[in-house]
C-alpha cells in the first residue's frame, strides 16, 4: 500500500508540473552590437606631486605646500570647483636594507577634467610651474555621452534585427515579434583610445608646441533580443 501511494504520490506531482509550464513557441535568441566612433573634445588628466625625505613630517608637509600651489594655480585659471579633485594620498615608509637606511614618499594625485581641449598645453605647462612632478594619464571622453549612446543602442538593434533576419530567412521562416530585449552594455565601457598618447614635436621654440594626440574613442552598446518564429 505504501508503494502504490508513493507512485500515485510522483504522478500526481508530475501531472501538476506538466499542466503550470506553457506552450513553448518556436523562437530565435540573437546579439546585437552597435558602435559610436568620435572625437573626443574632454579629458580627464591625472597629475601628482610627490616629495621624498628622512623625516616623515617634514616630507609630508613639503609635499603639502607644493599641492598647495597646484590647487591656487587651478583656481587662477577660472577652472569650476567640481571640475579637479584630489584622488589619492599617500605617506609611504621605504627602508633601503643595503644602506640601512630608511625614508619617506609623501604623494598626491589629483583628477583634473578639462571642458576645452585646446587648453591642454597651457594648463599641463602652467601646473608643471606649480610644482607637478608626475602625469600618470589622460582619459578622453565626450560631452555629447548620453546622444552617441542613444545611437550605438539603436545601432545593437538594427545589427539583431539584421541577424534575426538571416537565421529567419536561410529556416525558411518568418521572423515575429520581439518577446525579450535584454541590455548587456557594460556600466562603464572604457573607451577604445586610438593613438591617445602624449607626443613632443620637433617645433621651432617659437612656434607653438602641440603634445597631445587626441585621436577616436569607440561607444559601444550590446543587445540580446529574443524573437518569435512564425
């Protein structure tokens, strides 16, 4: 009896299973990647000042005065307030074990976002008088963000469509509506630099000096999109 339950038991629950999951219709899953390539006319610099002694408050607070100077420099060139922001601090301990000896780094990196691009050489010389003394980096970006991701969306679209259509066509079916759209652009895509390094020329002294290689940043957008097949 207690094994003609159980059976009656499994049936049962597999009869419910069945009944609750639909009809699955006839359907197509493809990718879709759109791509934006433009200029850019934005940076974000990263500069830094670093100071190296015996005596950790010494060196920090050398390190505090040549900062100082670089954030004045900042605000005498009209630069809004939320447009440069320290990034990093750092006082480091460094002992030399073959001199037995040990000293201090003090440091800081501060991320200055420049609007005008034309501005670059005067702004990096004007904070290398300030007292910068690393450049750890130039990231380009454009102020038209939002519109050119609007468009590498539409792009990821048009490119599924276009592959739906194929798979469709070569079935020798008909391509239905779209059940499921599904974004799988990353949160932060890291533009694609194309020659985003500085460069010296060999210019005349008095002529003007140009030592930055804008180059194209990439926008990508990325789409999975489920379709029904007719």
């Amino acid at each position: 009896m207690k094994k003609i339950a159980l059976l009656v038991l499994v049936f049962v629950g597999t009869l419910a299973t069945a009944q609750v999951q639909p009809n699955q219709q006839p359907q197509i899953n493809v990718s879709g990647e759109g791509k934006i390539i433009v200029t850019p006319d934005q940076a974000d610099i990263t500069v830094g000042v670093s100071n190296t002694g015996t005596n950790a408050t010494e060196v920090k607070k050398a390190n505090d005065v040549a900062v100082d100077k670089v954030i004045k420099y900042l605000k005498s060139q009209k630069l809004p307030q939320g447009d440069y922001q320290t990034q990093r601090v750092t006082l480091n301990r460094d002992y030399d074990l073959s001199k037995k000896k040990e000293s201090y780094v003090a440091s800081q990196t501060i991320v200055i976002h420049l609007k005008d691009l034309s501005n670059y050489d005067a702004l990096m010389m004007g904070l290398t008088d300030a007292g910068i003394n690393t450049i750890n980096g130039v990231s380009f970006k454009t102020s038209k963000q939002a519109q050119y991701e609007s468009e590498a969306r539409i792009k990821a679209v048009a490119d599924a469509n276009k592959k739906a259509a194929d798979y469709t066509g070569a079935l020798g079916q008909k391509l239905g509506k779209a059940l499921l759209v599904t974004d799988n652009t990353q949160t932060y895509y890291p533009p694609v630099y194309r020659m985003a390094t500085m460069m010296e020329k060999s210019m005349d002294a008095a002529a003007p000096r140009e030592t930055l290689a804008v180059g194209e940043i990439t926008i990508t957008a990325n789409v999975n999109i489920s379709y029904l097949l007719n």
